[in-house]
C-alpha cells in the first residue's frame, strides 16, 4: 500500500492539476474497502 501512496504523491506533484486525480482518489478508496473486505474475488471478476 506504501507503494500506491508513494505512486499516488509523485503523480500530484508531477500533474498537480490532473482532472483525474479525483477518479484516482475514488479508486484507491475502493481498493481499499475491497481489501478490507476481503473480497480480492470481486476484484479479478470486476
């Protein structure tokens, strides 16, 4: 997870402007409910 922060942090100051950067925030979010969760399952039948 220390990975996707850190991925997430340079491309902010990379595009700090990026119209994606909520999308991308959305994302990670789920990601991390699912991964709390448990359901991985979910995620490779998504």
């Amino acid at each position: 997870m220390g990975e996707l922060l850190t991925h997430l942090s340079h491309s902010q100051k990379r595009k700090p402007a990026s119209k994606g950067a909520g999308q991308y925030h959305r994302l990670l979010g789920f990601v991390q409910t699912i991964r709390q969760t448990g359901g991985f399952d979910f995620l490779y039948l998504a």
